[in-house]
C-alpha cells in the first residue's frame, strides 16, 4: 500500500496536536512525505531507512545528524495487513516522546486504515459513476459478456430486466437548501430499494431509478411516494416513466423515453407522466428541434406573434369541443358567432381551414410541436 501525501499530512497534524511534539511521516524509501516541519518535507531521513532495512521494532535517534538528515527522537514502522508501509517519527528528547510512541504507533495505523477504506470507498464510487455513464450513454454494442461482469463485480446484476424512471428536482440556490439533499437522496433511496433489485444513479439534481418489473399501478404508486417524500425535504420534483421493461441492451433507450415523459410532466406541471409512444405529443417530440421549428414558422408566416397566441389558445378548446361550434362557444363564454369568425380568420391567416379534418390533424400536429418547445424551454431551466 503506498501511503498518499494528503493522508499522511492528515495523520501527523492530528498526531502532532495531541502531544505537542513535531511528527514526521516517512515512506518506503525513507522519504519524508509529511510533517509539522515545512523545511523537512521531500527530504531523505536516514533513520527511517536504517530501521527498514533492518526491520526493527523501533529507532531512537540520540541526536540531530546520527543518521542523515534525521534528528533527535523515536521512530517507529506503520503496519497494514502485516506489511510495513512506512515510518512514524516524534521530534523531541527520547524520555519525553518515548511515552507517546506505542500510542501513536496505534493511532497511526488506525486512522491510515479509516484512509485506505475511505479511499476505497471512492474508488468504489468513480468504477460505479463511471460504470453507469458507460450503461446510460452508450452503444448496445458496448453491453456484453465483460460490462456484466464488471457489474456483478460492483453488485448490479444487470442481466434481469428493468424499468426505468427519472426523478427530476426543481433547482434552487440557496445554501441552506443545497444541505437537504442528503435527505433528498434517502428519500429517493427508501423507495426505490424496497422494489426488488432496485437501485438509483444520482445526476446533478436527478436521480435515475431501476426497478424490477411491475405493472403501471405500482410504477405510479412509486412515483408518488417518492415525489411525497421529496416534497417534505423542501423540494418540488418531476418524475418521468418507461413503463415498459427492457433488458440490459436497452436501457439507453427507456432512459431517453423516461427523460421524454419527464419533459411533459414539466410541461403539464404534472408531478409525473409516463412515455406513451403513440401519443402525437411524444411523436412530435422525436422530430429535430430545426424541423420543429421551421414547420411552426411555415404554418404561422402569416400571422404575428398576438395571432399565433391567440390561434394555439383557441383551437384546443374547439378540437377539445370535437369541432361543436355551440360546445366552444359555451366553453369559452363567446357567442357563436365569434367563434366562427375566429374559425374564418385562422383559415384567412395561415390559409388552411381548421373545420377540415385533413386541416384539423395539421393544426393539431402545431399543437403538440408547440407544446414539445415550451416542454424543452422549461426542461432546459432544470437542465434535464
């Protein structure tokens, strides 16, 4: 085990605060790689590698200059797992450092093994963050036989099959607020591994949750209970669902579909929704974004932006009312007939009658390409 820098300059800080004596860390080659003593880091101590090479239980140094560049005091060897990885020394007169030096011996070896697991912790995190990116983000190519051992090797067993919905909160800046996170992600956490095989992969303000197949009623009473639990840690979040299940191949797909749904609760101000792919809205969605827009500004070349407003909060009331003059008249509080004069201005505006059913589904189209561009413009301030 190589002993980091920053580990070390922890453990001789703490150690050296405690009896109040300069402490020296040493590595495998005698080194000095921390220390109380600025002048003395990077420097050789000859002590340190006298008692390695000779594997003794400890070295005192009766005097500044015995060995090279070591001064008076005691050293001692740090074990982990039965190997010596390296040298604990105190600066100071052997009678006043020599009853420390067991201490701090045990000290040492203690809080360099709360480092190793610590270390070994985030390691743990970057191989599982870097395994999830590769999953979510990649090619189906990429998913063979060596990615699902990788995962059994972090504890996924991906080879099951999943369901996939996406937890989105609404960001805020305040400190105090960033702090309610932890509780946040427990929430998150409670709810997503009482499903069996559950387990989520946290986002900058999302969460990614994976499930075990279930039916619609359960994915939709998870989504409330998360959003519920969310809600009383201050937050107010969206959630997005694929309700179909897919295997290990496909999850990039069901977590672009997820993050579709998602863009529509936002949207509808809904706290969830599922991806349903015969939807003209979710359709739309899959057209690009140039495409998108350029079929809004051909449709409306005619009209200002007061006409266009007025026409896309109108004709969902009177596609909503099936084409009933009467119905959208009453809905809307206007007399028929002005609603049949807003009916012939749309037709003299944009050139296409919305009374005609071929005319109708191109209006309806606009509707949902304009409902997908408010959804990405609103997605977009979550960073979704």
């Amino acid at each position: 085990m190589n002993i980091s820098r920053d580990s070390a300059m922890r453990i001789v800080t703490e150690m050296s605060s405690i009896i109040g004596h300069d402490v020296n860390m040493m590595d495998e080659q005698g080194i000095i790689i921390a220390s109380t003593d600025p002048e003395r880091l990077g420097t050789f101590h000859g002590g340190a590698r006298e008692l390695l090479r000779q594997g003794l239980g400890e070295l005192v140094v009766s005097g500044d200059g015995e060995y090279p560049g070591a001064r008076r005091g005691i050293n001692l060897p740090v074990c982990f797992e039965g190997a010596t990885v390296g040298v604990i020394g105190i600066t100071g007169k052997g009678n006043e450092v020599q009853q420390y030096s067991q201490i701090i011996k045990k000290m040492t070896e203690i809080l360099l093994l709360d480092s190793w697991g610590e270390r070994q912790k985030q390691l743990r995190a970057a191989m599982w963050s870097q395994f999830m990116e590769e999953w979510l983000f990649s090619s189906a190519e990429l998913v063979g036989e060596r990615f699902v051992e990788r995962g059994l090797e972090l504890g996924i067993d991906i080879r099951k099959p999943f369901q996939i919905f996406v937890v989105a909160l609404e960001q805020r800046g305040a400190a105090e607020e960033q702090e309610r996170l932890g509780r946040v992600e427990e929430a998150v956490r409670q709810v997503v591994r009482e499903a069996t095989g559950g387990f989520y992969y946290k986002l900058p303000f999302r969460y990614v949750c994976f499930v075990s197949p279930v039916d619609e009623e359960r994915l939709r009473e998870m989504a409330g209970r998360v959003y519920e639990n969310v809600e009383r840690c201050g937050f107010r979040s969206f959630i997005g669902i694929d309700a179909e299940p897919v295997d290990c191949r496909h999850v990039r797909g069901a977590y672009d579909r997820a993050g579709k749904a998602l863009r529509a609760a936002v949207q509808n101000g809904e706290r969830c929704a599922f991806y349903n792919g015969v939807d003209i809205e979710f359709i739309a969605g899959e057209m690009p974004l140039k495409a998108r827009r350029d079929f809004i500004a051909r449709l409306f070349r005619g009209c200002s932006e007061r006409d266009c407003g007025e026409i896309m909060d109108f004709l969902p009331v009177y596609f909503r009312c099936n084409g009933s003059i009467q119905a959208a008249a009453k809905e809307l509080c206007l007399h028929k007939n002005t609603v049949q004069y807003k009916l012939r201005r749309i037709h003299r505006l944009t050139r296409l009658d919305p009374r005609s059913l071929k005319n109708a589904a191109i209006f309806e189209v606009a509707l949902a390409i304009l409902k997908t561009l408010r959804s990405d413009a609103a997605a977009g301030a979550l960073h979704l």
